[in-house]
C-alpha cells in the first residue's frame, strides 16, 4: 500500500473523491420508499478507508511545506505557479518540494531500519 510514487499519486488526487456525503446529514435514517435517495455514503469510502488512514498517518510526518505543497496539487489541483507564488516560492521549488514530499511518502511506508539484512544469515 502506497510503496510507489504513482500510488502515492493516486491516493492523494483521490483522497476527497467518495468521501463526500450524498447528503447533508449522515445521521438522517432512510424510511425505505423511492424517494430517490441513496445510501449517504459512497460504497468505495470503506474500500479505500484503511489507504486513506495511512496516507495521513504518512502525511503528518512531513515537513509543514512539503504538506502544502502536496495538499495543493493533488487534493485542491492547484496549478504548480499557483502553488510558487503563495508560498513565495520559485517554480523550481515547489516540484523539488514535491517530489521529496512523494518519495519520502513511499520512503514512510518501507519496513525500516532493517530492511536490507539478509534474514538468511539468521536461519
């Protein structure tokens, strides 16, 4: 889960996508009839609920900047020059801030301090 930068990607672009209630209140009890109401949450919401917790357990542990930053392009789709001239930043910047923002996502998620031993030796 979320062990690429594509994944991360995607994860981020959708983040917001079928948590949007289909009403105002989530606590309001359907009667049954056809009064043409759904269920109030989208069905993919608990499909993707436990990507969704971990992409923001990772996401607090980025740096305030690179939060923003990646916040803005994927969640709000902010454009790139958009995203420079509110943070005072150049260009170049935020696409450095961002792709250090993605790879240490992907980093967050990897086993740890021993991930390269080889358990072979132990056995």
């Amino acid at each position: 889960m979320l062990a690429t930068y594509a994944s991360v990607g995607k994860a981020l672009t959708h983040y917001t996508d079928c948590v949007q209630p289909r009403t105002g209140s989530v606590t309001a009890i359907c009667r049954g009839g056809s009064g043409g109401f759904g269920p109030p949450l989208h069905p993919a919401l608990l499909d993707d609920l436990d990507e969704r917790a971990e992409l923001r357990r990772r996401m607090a542990w980025l740096a305030s900047e690179e939060a923003v930053v990646l916040f803005r392009w994927y969640v709000e789709g902010a454009k790139p020059e958009v995203i420079a001239r509110g943070l005072g930043r150049s260009l170049r910047h935020v696409y450095r801030r961002r792709n250090s923002g993605v790879a240490t996502l992907v980093a967050l998620g990897r086993s740890g301090d021993f991930e390269d031993a080889d358990v072979s030796e132990f056995i």
